[in-house]
C-alpha cells in the first residue's frame, strides 16, 4: 500500500519549461486547478501528502517524478538528462530525507529520468532514451540488484512518439501492463498480460495505479471502457494543460 506522495505545484514561470509537443501554451490557472485536482485524487485513494511550493527557477519542477527512483527498501535521487533539470534534485533530496536513512544518487556521466522508470513489482524497466543513457541505466541496475529487483533495459530512442518510457508503459498492478501499439511486441514484456493502448488514444499509456485505483487521464473513452470491462476502479482526471508540457500523470508525483 502506498502512504505518501511528494508533489509541487507549477510555478508562475511553467510556460517556460521543455516541451516537444505543439498543443499551445498551458493557462497557469487552469493548471493549478488540475494539480489541485490531481491532489484530491491521491488523497482519496489514502495518501498523505507533502505538497512542495512552486519554485520559479525550475519551470519542469511540477515535473517530481523525474527526480528521484523510491523503492520501500531505498531512494536513488536521478540526474535529470536535461542540463535545465538537473539544480531540481536539491529541494527533493530535503523533502525525502525524513522518508529514508540514506539517499544514493546517479553520478556524472549517467543520466536518468524518473520517467524512464517502469517499476512492475519487482521487475524494473529502465527506458534508455534521450534523457536516461546507458551509464545512468548501469548505475541504476546496479543499485536495483542489490535491492533484489530484476532491472530490464528498453530502448526508446527511435520512439519519437513519446520523451520517456513511461509516456507508452504503466504497470497497473498484478501481471497487467497498458501499453502504447509501439512496444505492445517487445520482448521485455513477455508473459505480463498487456492492454495495448489505440493509437489515437496513446497520451492514456500514462496511467498511475494507486491503492487498487487506477488515475487515468480523460479524454479517452475507449481505453476507459476497456479498462472498466476489466474490473479496474478509474479515477479520470483532466490532464490538458501538463500534456501541453510533455508531462503525464505519473510525473506528477513521487
């Protein structure tokens, strides 16, 4: 069971941060509403939460998710792959310090973003892409073996339909895996029974399973049918203005 969530809300510079995607400028405002929202959704599903405040220097700070790898036995603080990112680690180290005795970190040269981090029990996926390389990946299996996980690497870097891993892959619990059409074959994810996400609705592979529910962005009736004709509990929340940014739901929280 899941206690706690570390989020921060966007700051007043938001508009400012990375994004590849052409979907307009987000409305601070309208963004606020949808993180309170999202808030809201963790809460109901049994979190407490430790709510940071926005920090102007950093646009992508909303964006938490990038930051750390938290595991029940441990915490690795990432080394974001995005220059822009990596001064966000900081203020994250202090909010998770009162959460674990100790904090390991990637080091220089790797580079990982939490966003590449699929954990499926204990089976781990690590997305190489352009944010998370081969050295960062190798630190952070490492660090995962001796933690008793099983760590599997999947490169995305052809992918240019989605920035991390997880922007095509979520482990809804279980054996059960949701998958962009793109990486339904891979044969990382053999023997998980896989729910391959239409093409036209692929932003909803970024789903987040808390507590016995499943946090699924809205807009995307066919993937909700599917998913309640499987007996799954959605909580479906309006995620416009973070997609204008590149960010889903699961980036949202640690």
């Amino acid at each position: 069971m899941f206690r706690h969530a570390i989020v921060r809300r966007p700051g007043a510079t938001f508009a400012q941060g990375l994004t590849r995607v052409e979907l307009g400028p987000p409305r601070l405002e309208r963004a606020l509403e949808q993180h309170r929202a999202y808030c809201d959704a963790l809460r109901t599903c049994g979190l407490e939460l430790t709510v940071l405040p926005p920090d102007e220097a950093f646009p992508d700070g909303t964006f938490v998710e990038d930051t750390a790898i938290l595991l029940p036995e441990g915490a690795m603080l990432t080394r974001p792959g995005a220059a822009s990112r990596i001064g966000e680690v900081a203020s994250i180290r202090v909010a998770l310090a009162p959460h674990y005795a100790a904090l390991a970190q990637i080091a220089a040269p790797g580079s990982v973003d939490g966003g590449d981090i699929c954990e499926a029990g204990t089976q781990v996926f690590i997305g190489l892409s352009h944010r998370t390389n081969e050295a960062g990946a190798e630190q952070l299996a490492r660090w995962l073996h001796g933690h008793g996980y099983t760590a599997t690497t999947v490169d995305v870097r052809q992918l240019d339909s989605i920035l991390h891993l997880k922007s095509g892959l979520s482990f809804l619990g279980g054996r059960r895996l949701l998958l962009i059409e793109e990486l339904a074959a891979h044969p990382a994810f053999a023997g998980f029974d896989r729910v391959v996400v239409e093409r036209d609705e692929a932003y909803a592979a970024n789903a987040i399973e808390v507590n016995g529910r499943i946090l699924v962005a809205a807009g995307h009736p066919k993937l909700e049918a599917r998913l309640r004709a499987l007996g799954c509990e959605l909580v479906v929340l309006d995620m416009s203005e973070f997609a204008k940014m590149d960010g889903g739901l699961s980036c949202l929280s640690l």
